[in-house]
C-alpha cells in the first residue's frame, strides 16, 4: 500500500522558488571581477534566472546539455546555477586553477555546448578554445560594453547581452528528480579526471542534510560567505543550501587574500564562512598581523583536507570562533561528516572536547559509513582500529560519468564507495581521517598517521605549513620526513623542530629528518599535492644517524 501524499519531485528550481517567495528580499552581495560590489537579492535572482532559461530554450539545447562555467564565486555565477539545472540542464563548473591541457580534455569529455567564463579567464579561454570543437557559444561574464574586440574566439557574446532580451517569465519545467543537476570532475592527480555526475534529487538532499544542527547549522539569520570557490563541488552546495534556508550571501570573487575577506566579512556581517585550510591561514596572518578582531563572525567550516588542531585552537581561544571540522569529497557531493558535540560531551574538560573537535567527525544522516580491512571485513569501532574508509548514501556516487563504478559489495550485497582514506571510528561515531591510503606510512609494519605528524609541526609558532611523506629505509622500510615552511620572519632549527616532538607523539613516530622547503605544493583545490613534493625530494637521502 502507498502513501497517499502528493508527488513532487525533489528539483534545484523548489529551493530557488522557495527562496524568492519566503526570502525575497533576502541580499545576496558579490565582489566582482571589476573590484566593484554588486547587490541584489533572491527575488532578483530568480527574475535573472528565469531569462537565462529562456535563453537556453531559445539556443536549441537540450535537456541534459552541458553548460560549463569557468568562473569566481559571484552572482552571475550564482544564476548559472539555478538557470541552467532548473531549465534540465546540466552546470559543469570547471577548475581554472588545472592545467590547460587537462581543461581541454575534460571540457571535451564532458561535451560542453556553451562555456560562460569570467573576464579574468580570457587568456585561458584564448589558449584552449580552439581544441574543444563541442563549445558553440562563449559567454563572456561581463556588461555588453565590457566584450573585448578582436579576441578571437567565435561566437564571443556578452552574459549581459545573452539573456538581457529574454523574459524573466518561465514556468520552471517539472522532470524525474534523479536527472543529472551538475557535473564536476577530481582534479586528476593521477591520471584523467573523473566526472561526477549529481542528479536534483541528490542536490536537494544534500542541501538539507548540511543545514541540520549537527551539520553547518544554517539558518535565515545567517550571513555566510563561501570562501570555497563555486568550481569545486558546488562551492560544498552552499549556493543551493543558501536558497533553501534564505540566509544572506556574500561571494569575496577573485580576492582571496586575507586582508580582502576580512574586511568584506566585517562589511557585510559575515556570520559564517566556509573553505580550505590554506585560505585560513591566509584569513589568520591577516587578523593576528593586525591585532584585529571579529566582530560577527562565530563559526568557519574547514574541510578539503585534515584543519590542524593549532588552527582550531587559535580560531576558538583568540576569537571565539566555532570551527566545524567537515570530511567528504568531489564523489560525495562533497558533504559526509561534520564533528560537532553531543550533549554528553557538553560538560567535559576543554581538553577531551577539543579531542572529539580535530576528527572528522559524525556522519550526516543520509550518509552511512564503516572501515574495513584488507580483507575486506568491517573493522570496529573502537578509536583505536585503523581500516579503509567506505561510505554510501542518496548523494554518493555510484559511477562516474562515462566511466566506470567503483563501488565494491559486501557479504550481505551492500554496496560501498571506497573513498580511497584510511580512517578509526570511535564508539560514538566519531570518524577520525589518519590518511590518504596511498600516503600511509608504513615503518617495521607499523602505521604512522602523516596527518598526525604534520598537525604537530603546524602547531610550533614558527612553522606556516607541513607536509610529512615517507622515504625508503633499508630496515624499516619506510620513515618519516616532514617538509615544513616557515612563517615569515620565524626561526627553527632542525634540532628545535624534532625536539618539540618529544612527548607530543610516541618516540618511534618522530619523523627521522626536518627538510625546509619555500612553499609546499598545492592542488587545484588547494590540498597539499604529496606527489609533488616526491619528485622535489626524489633525490633526498635520509640522515644516517
């Protein structure tokens, strides 16, 4: 027997219709490509959405084309979003942060029919736009007075010009909600990206899942700036996750530096903000440089890769700023975990709290997680067993575009997607990120957490950032090393460096040598790319006393 409850699909244009009907007036601020700031709010959102649909009807796409976008965090991006997936459509946001070689194939992977592109890409656009024959019509993100001439790319066409003759009158079209939403490819570090594909159903899941609580909490009283860009993952789903509870958004554009979010945040009473480790840093030395507080803002969101505990610690004791330790990736949508306190946890020391704080935290309903062995039997949950992380749930993948599924099936049929990170689960729940199963370091067949290693470094005053890697030892096959920049003006010897280790970690985990390095480097999402630093040190050889 079936419930006698109306049928609607879960699709992108509810959260935007909502949105305009509840939150109407709700702001929605951009920093532009210009260095201007642009306002308008949701109803005008959804008005200027309505016309690039039209717009696409009138080009002859089809449902499930793909419209690409290369561009900052900012509004026009913003109706991107709910223009192209709500006509059926589907928004492929590209990383312009990759290699042009690699954005050619994945732009002709994915077959994209138009690509909308910020003015400060156009070099880019420039360089590749000849080897994606797929692309008919390029959109330049910019007022029709602002088109550059002689470019040499065809079919060049202002944004503003695009839709600005469309009416913003258009009956958002009602389809299956499992029909493909967004696509967004990893960045491919070894070997081609691959695409995930999220469908409407998967999105809008994903959005309420990371408004609950115990997940980002959002809410209509919050101002929140995304500090991660819009082009991996869906900016986290924020955007949509925005629509759905009417919170006010504030987009910082291309000006990513710490002295420009500060002041954008204190302008527009940020409230919370999300992004990498990498971009508050940058927020940090900033304010601390300055003596400088917040004066509205009370929690960040930190994921993409593991925050240093010293981060959380400096963010919560210095400013009173909640950090939610958050854990997912390109193929969950990206949401899977959040560590916030149960209320058991409420009334124990600041030390044990900040112990729950640094993992990765609980999962989110809708997401259901377990480790396993390398015989494939599910590992307990003790905070102590190290296993191979698996997740499944509405808004994991289960293949990817044109490729293969990675999913593997357990004794009872289940089937899982092996995220590739070697974790420990507490007996509350409590998901604690040890690795990446390929940077493991395995030392007289034993493990050593890098993550664990390098938080240590990053919590000495003088060191910026660490990356720990193994290097080859003829008795233990394997030690660790860690790769340490410096903050500027800061001093540490080798000697200090190891030293501050003692009785911070078990005398055999101490890494064996301190390499110091100019900078570490980082991916196109701004996670620290260890196969990098390899081939950098591939040359090193370990002390030999």
């Amino acid at each position: 027997m079936l419930g006698l409850m109306q049928n609607q699909p879960l699709l992108i244009s509810m959260l935007l219709a909502f949105a305009e009907r509840h939150h109407g007036d709700g702001e929605i601020v951009s920093r532009r490509v210009e260095g201007d700031i642009h306002r308008y709010t949701y109803r005008d959102l959804a008005g200027r959405a309505r016309q690039l649909a039209n717009t696409l009807d009138k080009s002859g796409l089809g449902q499930g084309d793909r419209v690409a976008t290369l561009a900052w965090n900012g509004y026009r991006h913003l109706e991107l979003y709910f223009g192209v997936t709500g006509s059926g459509r589907v928004v492929h946001t590209l990383n312009p942060r990759l290699h042009p070689e690699q954005l050619v194939w994945i732009i002709n992977h994915a077959e994209d029919a138009v690509l909308c592109f910020d003015m400060s890409f156009l070099p880019l656009i420039q360089a590749v736009h000849a080897k994606c024959p797929t692309v008919k019509t390029w959109v330049a993100l910019c007022d029709a007075d602002k088109l550059p001439e002689g470019s040499g790319i065809p079919n060049l066409v202002s944004y503003e010009a695009w839709i600005g003759g469309a009416s913003d009158q258009y009956v958002w079209p009602q389809f299956d909600e499992n029909s493909a939403a967004g696509l967004c490819y990893t960045s491919g570090t070894t070997g081609n990206p691959k695409g995930a594909l999220y469908s409407h159903r998967s999105t809008v899941l994903h959005a309420y899942g990371g408004a609950l609580p115990d997940a980002m909490n959002r809410s209509a009283r919050d101002s929140m700036m995304p500090g991660v860009p819009m082009f991996p993952v869906n900016a986290w789903g924020l955007p949509y996750g925005a629509a759905l509870t009417g919170c006010k958004l504030v987009f910082p554009g291309p000006a990513m530096d710490g002295k420009s979010l500060y002041e954008l945040m204190e302008a527009e009473g940020v409230t919370m903000a999300a992004g990498v480790p990498t971009i508050w840093q940058m927020l940090l030395a900033h304010v601390q440089g300055g003596k400088l507080k917040f004066s509205t803002l009370t929690r960040t969101v930190i994921g993409g890769s593991a925050c240093p505990p010293a981060m959380i610690d400096t963010f919560r004791e210095d400013f009173g700023v909640d950090v939610l330790h958050a854990w997912g990736m390109t193929e969950t949508s990206p949401l899977g975990s959040v560590s916030t306190l149960k209320n058991k946890h409420l009334k124990l020391p600041a030390a044990q709290q900040m112990a729950i704080r640094v993992k990765q935290g609980r999962a989110i309903c809708g997401v259901d997680m377990r480790i396993v062995g390398d015989d494939g039997q599910e590992q307990p949950w003790d905070g102590k067993t190290y296993g191979d992380l698996q997740v499944r749930g509405p808004w994991v993948m289960a293949s990817y575009f044109k490729g293969q599924s990675p999913l593997v099936t357990d004794q009872n049929g289940v089937r899982w997607f092996p995220t590739g990170d070697v974790a420990t689960i507490d007996a509350d729940g409590y998901m604690q990120i040890t690795d990446r199963s390929k940077d493991v370091i395995k030392s007289g067949g034993e493990w050593i957490s890098s993550i664990d290693i390098e938080n240590i470094a990053m919590a000495h005053p003088a060191i910026a950032m660490a990356a720990c890697i193994g290097m080859p030892h003829p008795k233990w096959d394997e030690r660790p090393i860690v790769a340490v920049v410096t903050k500027p003006g800061a001093e540490v010897t080798r000697e200090e460096l190891l030293k501050f280790y003692e009785g911070r970690t078990a005398k055999w985990q101490i890494p064996d040598d301190v390499v110091f390095v100019e900078a570490i480097p980082l991916g196109a999402t701004g996670k620290m790319l260890k196969t990098k630093l390899r081939e950098l040190l591939k040359d090193y050889k370990l002390p030999t006393s």
